[in-house]
C-alpha cells in the first residue's frame, strides 16, 4: 500500500521575530510563506501570540489575503483570539496553551480535565468552517479527551522527543507512536511538532498515521546558512524517505 502523504507545514513565526528586533519591514514573513511555498510547503504556520513577540495582527491579514497555501493559526483560548480567528477563517486553528513567560510553547495543552472551559472554542471554530487542532503531549488520555471534544485533529508535541537524552529517546518515541495510533483508531487527524531539526524528523516522519510535521525554529535558524528554500526542501527530502522507507519496511 502507497505511504500516507506527509505534509509540511512551515512555521514562519520566527521571521517576524527577526523582523521585530528592529522594528521594521525586513524581513517580510510574507515573503517567507511565498518563498515555503516555492521549496515545497504543503502549508504555513503562524502563531498570534498574546503578546505579539512575533507575528502581528497585520501578519495574519496578509497571510490570509496574500498566501494560496492553507494557514494554520496557532492560538491561546482565549476570547480575543477565537474573534480574530472568526475574522480571517484561516484554514486550521491549532490551540496552544500560552504562558507569558515562555521562551516557546512549552508544553501541550491539558484538554483533560478542561473540556468544559475549551468546548465552546471547538465548537465556534468548527462551526465557522475552521478544522481545529488542539496541541497536546503524546499521553492517550490527551488524545481522548482531545476527541470528546469534537476537534478534528490532534498535534503531538515533539519537544521532549527532541530534547531527550539517548537513554530516554525510546520511551518517548513510544510515547508518540502509541499516542499516533489512538488517534487513528479514535478516527482523529494526527499531526506532530516542535523541536525538529533535521536529527530528529526522520524518526517521526517514519510514523505513518502522522499526516502533518510543522516545523518553525530550526528552518528559519538553518536558513541564515543555506537559505529557506534550500533548508525546507532538505527536510522535505528527509521526511519522503523516512515515509517512503518506513513504507518499505511495513510491507515486507
Ligand atoms: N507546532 C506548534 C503547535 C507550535 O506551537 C510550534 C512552535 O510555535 C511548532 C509546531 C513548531 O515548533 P518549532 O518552531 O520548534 O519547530
């Protein structure tokens, strides 16, 4: 059987972050998203964080005008930003937890145990046509309560994968794999993110119920080397071959 297509979406967050440490235009994550598009993004990733560190809400109006790539809004729960999602319609609003103080976002969000208090935004986004995606740890209880709530799609948070020591790599490796296949069985869209490098997506890419990597950090950081699109078509490359071999690997 043909290998599930693994879609990229490119988080251009980190753009705006450069853009912002001078004030200016320069450089345009508008531009950035054209330029993901051209190397081969299957979609872009912006984060309208609370404090606007990077992303702007003019970002978010000339990404939904100027891109014909899907966006995915990734969102804190709260009021203000559902509204500014109900505005744009992007094509996805993935929720994120948000503290002020984080360097990034840390962890998943913990959809057990506040399905009361995230209900209302499922259902508001969904019912404005927005596929929702709520960011969450590997653990099976996220990926159950995440689908008693009615959202379409789950992201696994990759970050602890990525950080662990080689002792601990394994276990969370399992972690994700077992979370992945819950989701499938669950009947939600599995996607994963943070953290990944060009060390690590192999691994995960190799996860064939996993339909969506968005990864943001390192592309733009390894860009400043080799340029974006010379760094986005190599994770693309890497990502086909780990499919393609985990493919192999299945059917033999
Ligand atoms: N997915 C989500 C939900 C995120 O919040 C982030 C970081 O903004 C990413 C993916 C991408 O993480 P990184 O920038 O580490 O690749």
């Amino acid at each position: 059987m043909e290998p599930r297509y693994l879609r990229l979406g490119v988080n251009i967050d980190h753009v705006a972050t450069i853009r912002n440490a001078r004030g200016g235009v320069h450089p345009d994550p508008v531009r950035a998203a054209l330029a993901a598009a051209a190397a081969g993004a299957d979609g872009i990733t912006a984060h309208l964080r609370e404090d606007r560190r990077h992303m702007t809400d003019n970002d978010i109006v000339r990404l939904t005008e100027e891109i014909e790539l899907p966006l995915n809004l990734e969102m804190a729960a709260t009021d203000e930003m559902l509204q500014i999602a109900l505005r744009h319609v992007p094509h996805a609003a993935c929720i994120v937890p948000e503290k002020r103080q984080e360097q990034t976002t840390e962890g998943g969000l913990a959809v057990a145990g506040a399905q009361e208090f995230l209900a209302p935004f499922v259902r508001e986004l969904s019912g404005a046509g927005i596929r929702v995606s709520l960011f969450i740890e590997p653990d099976i209880r996220q990926v159950e309560a995440a689908h008693s709530l009615g959202a379409s799609v789950v992201e696994l948070h990759t970050g602890a994968y990525c950080e662990a020591d080689k002792d601990d790599r394994s276990r969370q490796f399992t972690q994700i794999e077992t979370a992945a296949a819950r989701a499938e069985e669950l009947g939600l869209e599995c996607h994963a993110g943070h953290g990944l490098t060009f060390d690590t997506v192999a691994s995960i890419a190799g996860i064939p119920t996993i339909v969506e990597l968005n990864i943001g950090h390192f592309l733009i950081g390894e860009s400043i080397f080799g340029g974006l699109e010379s760094s986005i078509k190599r994770m693309r490359s890497l990502m086909d071959k780990s499919r393609a071999s985990a493919a192999g690997q299945n059917s033999s």
